[in-house]
C-alpha cells in the first residue's frame, strides 16, 4: 500500500509537491516519517544511487532520482518493489512533462502541491489489486528492480552525519589553506622589502663613503695649495 508520496529538488532538498495519506485511513501517524524523507532529501546529492530502497521500521522508503529531482513513496514492506518503482516512474514522466522548465527557478516549498491530483489518480491505480495482477506490463527497465540497493534509516542517517562532519573539517581545512597563502604572501612581501631596503642601505653607505672620501681629498688638495 502507497503511505506517503514526495518530490524533492535534490539540489537542495526543498520539497516540491507531497500526497500523503490520511490518518484515520492508515491508522497510524506519518508525521515521524515525513520528517524522516524531508532529512533524507537533505542528504542526497549528484553522487546518490539513482534508485535505492530505506527500511525504516515496519515501512519502507522507496525513491527515483531524475533530472535533479527526487521521486519518494513510503510503502508497507510486503508491497511489491516493482510497484513502487513502476508507480515512481509514471510520477517522474509526468512531473517531468508539467514542471521540469520550472523546478530549478522556484524557492517556495511545495511549489506544484496541485500535482496532488496526479498523484492521487496515479496512487489509486496502483493500490487497486488488478494493478497487482497486471504486473507484466510494467515498464520492462523495472525487470531488475530486486538488484537495486537495500539500506537502513539509521545507516543513511549516521551517514549523512558523518559526511557532515566531513564537509565542516574540509571547509575549517580549506580556510587554513586559504589563511596560510595568505600567511605566505605576506611573508614574502615582507623578505622581498627586507632585501629591498638591505641593497638600498648598501646603496646610501657606499655613496657617503664616497663623498667623504672626495670631501677629504679635496680638503688635502686645498690644504697643499695654501
């Protein structure tokens, strides 16, 4: 059974549409696990799996990444992957069609929430159990959808945590790096004026040794004259 569906802008996580169902009809709250794909889209970028399967407790996330945007819907775990991912794929064509000119200009969060509509008749579709019966004429590319990887709430969790961490020592090491040119150049100016005025000092000793030298030749010369 489909729970909870949404899209996200992986770029930076910011929700674009959701359907979510009721309460009273599913019997329990999804409040935790909205809260859950909403940290989950924080922590994808370019380098996540296209396709990738999330346990987390008796449910299960599934989600598609396309054209920088992140298809998600949270299903009972005895629902049949092939489902989710042929349900996904029809939400990603058509997201795509309406909206794809669009999804990198907005800012607001649940920009095309009327793409509900879509959902919701898509969802029905695939919650009917002739949907169940019809699963051969599921898009042939979801033949091998029991390949794609399998992984755990708290793993992708921590995960994300520890990439966090990572990212925050290598902008502190990128600023070290960025003080210590600067650090250098400094420095570098500094001993390039420090020979500067060395050669200028050698300079001005070496003319008033001279002039000296010429002042008491000159005093010599009028000393014998007189």
């Amino acid at each position: 059974m489909v729970l909870m569906t949404m899209i996200a802008r992986v770029a930076d996580g910011l929700p674009l549409a959701a359907s979510m169902q009721e309460d009273e009809q599913s019997g329990r709250s999804l409040v935790d696990y909205q809260n859950q794909a909403k940290m989950l889209f924080r922590k994808l970028n370019d380098q996540s799996p296209p396709k990738c399967s999330i346990e987390t407790g008796p449910l299960i996330f599934h989600y598609l990444i396309e054209g920088g945007v992140c298809y998600l819907v949270l299903c009972e775990k005895g629902y049949a992957k092939r489902l989710a991912f042929g349900y996904l794929e029809e939400l990603q064509q058509e997201f795509y069609e309406q909206y794809s000119r669009r999804v990198s200009t907005v800012s607001r969060p649940y920009s095309f929430i009327e793409f509900d509509t879509f959902i919701q008749k898509t969802k029905k579709s695939y919650t009917d159990t002739r949907a169940r019966r019809n699963m051969a004429n599921i898009n042939t590319e979801l033949q091998d959808v029991q390949r794609i990887m399998v992984q755990n709430i708290d793993d992708v969790m921590q995960r994300g945590v520890a990439l966090s961490e990572l990212d925050s020592k290598a902008s502190n090491l990128s600023h070290l790096s960025q003080k210590y040119r600067q650090d250098a150049k400094y420095l570098n100016l500094r001993s390039r004026n420090a020979k500067i005025a060395a050669v200028v000092t050698l300079v001005v000793v070496f003319l008033v040794y001279h002039a000296v030298l010429v002042v008491l030749i000159l005093y010599k010369v009028f000393l014998d004259i007189v």
